[in-house]
C-alpha cells in the first residue's frame, strides 16, 4: 500500500471509526477483504477505549477519558520497537513514540502580566472592561515613550501596530506583546505582478540590475551566484556551522556543557524515557523527576534569562550579517572591506599602545616626586637590633 493511500484511509475511515464519526471508505482505493478485514479489526479494537464521540468538546471538558486510547497506541509502538531487529531495514521507519501526557518544562519560564495580575496591587477594585479601559491601565503603570508612543491617543490610533494587553517578563527581559495589522489589498504596491525573462533587456540588466540566483540548501543557509558573467560571477554562500557561530549558540553550548560535566551530564542522562505505554515505566520516570527536580531547577534559574536574551540578540544580528553577506559581500567576500577593518584593528592596536606607555610614565614621575619608599628589613641582622635598641631608649 502506497503511504499517500494509507494516510488517506487513516484519515476518511479510521478516524472516523474510532471517534465515533461519520467514516466513508475512498472509492479510488481498492483493496483485498484480507487487507480490509485488518483494518476493521485495528478500529475494532478501540471500542472498548473510547465510548462516546469525540468533539472539542468534549476532549476539553475531560480530557482523562480518552488517555486509554494513547497507552494503547504507545504500547503498540513500544511492542514494535522492542521487536525490531538491528539492521532490519526491512521494517523501516518505525513509528514515533510520544509523550501521553503534557510534558512540563524544568527551564526558567516567562510569566504573564495581564490586568487581572494588575489590579490587585495598582488599581484595587472592579476588573476593566472593554479593549479601552484595559490599555488604560496598561499606560498609567508601563511608560510607552521609549516605544514611539508619546501618548495614550497615538497608542489608540496607530495603524501599523496594536498592543494585546499583555506583557511578558522572565526576570531579566520585559516583553511588550503587539499584533500587526495586515494590509489590505488596495495597499499592497505589488500584486499579480508576473515578470518573465522576456520582460528585461541584456544591456538593461547590465546597467542597472545585479542579477542574484539563491539556491537555498541544507547544508548551507543559503548558495548565491552573484552575476551573470560566465567567468566572472562571484558565489556567495553562509554555512549553518557559520550561521550559528554568529548568533552565538555554539560559544553559548560549549560553555552550558562545560557547566553539565560536574553533576547534571549524569542526571539527564540516566532519566528514564517519557514516551512509554507502560504505567510502571511512567512512574519510574515521575519519581526521577521529583528526586532530582530542586538539583534541575537550581541549575536552569533565573541565571539562564539573561543567556536567554543574548541568544535571542545574537539571531536578529545574525540576520542582518547574511543579508549584508547576500547583498554587500560583508568582510567575507569583499577585500577592501577586510583590508579596512585591518588597518582599523592596528590603528586601535598603536593607541592602546600609547595610551600605556604615557600612563606608565606618568605613574614613573609621580613615584619620583614622593617621599622615597621604605626597605624591608631582614630578620636576624644587625639592622634590627639597631633599631629595638633605639625604641629601648
């Protein structure tokens, strides 16, 4: 059976089946009653498991009815797993295991600053209603001046942006939550705008075009052949080892791996799998999780956000360099550049130079100003039993 099939009969039947739908078997597919029979009997088996029809709905009022069906289809995947064969290509891919339950980050998180969070300690009192009132608030406790807003009516007014009333902080970062409001068809400068080759001239291109060709790739962020001289075009391209030395991550990752050798390499190591069907498994992995869960907690706290930030700095910069690469050449690609940021590190180089020596001068002349410095003298010589002699007297 072709996988688009099974995808499609997974979808239009079995799903149908199972979660008590309306399930209508595709007509282009045609199987034998042997390959039928087997399906109907996998629905089958789901009788049992789930009783009633699955809505949204109902998955959101009790959701714990329908966790039967899960650790059956895990336990079927482990079964799977477990039986394989090492090099048993034959049965590949196996089917992904997944976590039954929602599984909870020990990382430091982000809290949510709503007006209910407000309320009680800024504006004791009846909750706001109304999109209005609620930014309101919002602007007599934060200050929007530093994010082009000089006033509570620009705020209201703007076009481009709209703040969602929700703020955002994990102890280092504060996180002003905006949507951006979507243009409509009429301001939109470019729209069934179809160019062809035809449609440009070869001295035209020459003149004032630079003609670029990205093939993105993935062992590269991206190839580019800047050019269309045959002989002369230039390839421009930025590697993913590349991309993420710019934004920092693989400094970032040394360093927190530098930090795991000591004692939590080994926790996060020896946990035991989530993605299980078996109920002891679970709780052998809820309990390792409660021993251990101060030593991981202490370890990724409020320390981590400022890393958090930089990281999250590094990617935006790291943008703006593959652009400048793509665009410019950068430093990379272009050699008046990199002999202009030479000449820039050695002209630093000689000032810091200077600067020292014209301090250590300084520091020469005021040491020859001052009263003369006082020798250390030795214990046992006849230096010192001067010297007690003259306090004896």
């Amino acid at each position: 059976m072709k996988k688009a099939d099974a995808v499609e009969i997974s979808k239009a039947y079995c799903y149908q089946v199972i979660c008590k739908g309306e399930p209508n078997w595709p007509d282009r597919i045609m199987l034998s009653k042997e390959d039928k029979s087997k399906i109907e009997m996998l629905c089958k088996s789901f009788e049992k498991l789930i009783t009633e029809k699955v809505t949204l709905l109902s998955l959101s009022s009790d959701p714990a009815k329908f966790t039967k069906a899960l650790w059956h289809i895990l336990s079927s995947y482990e079964k799977e797993h477990d039986e394989h064969a090492a090099y048993d290509v034959r049965r590949l891919p196996l089917p992904k295991r997944f976590f039954p339950f929602p599984l909870p980050s020990l990382h430091w998180r982000f809290i949510t600053i709503s007006v209910n969070s407000l309320l009680p300690f800024m504006f004791p009192g009846t909750a706001p209603k109304g999109y209005a009132n609620q930014l309101e608030k919002f602007y007599q406790v934060f200050s929007f001046k530093k994010m082009g807003f000089d006033s509570l009516n620009n705020l209201k007014i703007s076009q481009e942006t709209l703040f969602r009333n929700i703020v955002r902080s994990d102890g280092f970062t504060v996180d002003f939550i905006f949507s951006k409001k979507r243009k409509s068809k009429e301001e939109k400068t470019i729209e069934d705008h179809r160019l062809t080759l035809e449609d440009f001239d070869y001295a035209e291109i020459e003149s004032g075009y630079r003609p670029c060709f990205i093939d993105p790739g993935r062992k590269d962020v991206f190839t580019a052949a800047i050019g269309i001289d045959v002989t002369k075009h230039q390839v421009r391209s930025c590697s993913t080892k590349e991309y993420y030395h710019m934004t920092g991550s693989t400094r970032y990752s040394a360093r927190l791996e530098k930090k795991k050798a000591d004692k939590i390499k080994g926790i996060e190591s020896d946990m035991p799998t989530a993605k299980t069907g078996s109920k002891a498994q679970y709780h052998c992995y809820a309990a390792y999780i409660l021993q251990h869960l101060e030593v991981l907690f202490s370890f990724y706290g409020d320390d981590t956000a400022k890393d958090r930030f930089h990281l999250y700095q590094g990617r935006k910069r790291a943008a703006d360099k593959m652009v400048n690469m793509l665009v410019n050449g950068s430093t990379k690609y272009n050699e008046d550049l990199r002999l202009k940021k030479r000449d820039d590190k050695e002209k630093k180089g000689s000032k810091k130079k200077s600067n020292g020596k014209a301090a250590s001068q300084k520091r020469r002349k005021k040491k020859k100003k001052g009263a003369p410095e006082k020798k250390s003298i030795e214990e046992g010589t006849s230096k010192v039993k001067v010297e007690l002699e003259k306090k004896d007297r």
